[in-house]
C-alpha cells in the first residue's frame, strides 16, 4: 500500500501541515492538522480535527489535499466566486478522504478561514 501522504515539499507561499502536540492528560498524539498560506490578496488558515484510530492521517490528508486545490483554484477565482472556491476544495477533499483505506472508522472536521 502506498503512503497515504508523501513528504514532497508544498507549492510556493505555504505552510506545512503538520501535528500539533499531544493531549496533555492522556499522552496521546493530537489528530489535529493546519495548513496556512498568504499571497498578495488572499490569507487563509485551515484546522482538521482528526477522529478515530486513523484521525491523524485522514485530518492531514484532507488539510493538504484542501490546501493544494484552493492554491491552485484562488489565484484565478474572483471575489464573487470565493465561496464556490472553498465549498468544491472541501468537497473535492471529502470524496478524496473517502477513498482512502481507514476512513470507515475515522474521519475529520475541518475549518477554513479566508
């Protein structure tokens, strides 16, 4: 089985996902992943909160594959069409999630601000 993500360097201008810390009181690993990106016009932030034995990989997944569509997407979109931008990358994130071995037993939440 392959990787379910690879550790190729993101596109110009963003920030890596990455975990966070861990739960203080329990010593387990924050399922928590972000990403970050600025350019002349745009500033965006995105937290996936992952959930279940596999929340880590699907929260990091859904973060990078979120963060690659909309900075490929934004740069040609117009104001207008900002939020059709959002809604497809966090769609096109889910389906992708979906096909992705685990995510019957796990998944994410996630959040984006622009």
């Amino acid at each position: 089985m392959a990787p379910l993500f690879s550790r190729r360097k993101p596109p110009p201008a963003l920030g890596v996902t990455q975990p966070s810390s861990t739960h203080r009181a329990q010593s387990l690993p924050n399922q928590d992943a972000y990403f970050h990106f600025t350019t002349a016009v745009h500033s965006l932030a995105g937290v996936f909160d992952g959930h279940g034995p596999n929340g880590a990989v699907i929260a990091h997944l859904a973060a990078r594959h979120t963060r690659d569509r909309l900075a490929g997407d934004l740069p040609r979109a117009d104001a207008q069409s900002y939020k059709s931008v959002l809604r497809a990358a966090l769609r096109a994130a889910a389906a992708m999630v979906e096909r992705e071995k685990g995510s019957d037993t796990s998944g994410c939440t996630g959040s984006v601000v622009m």
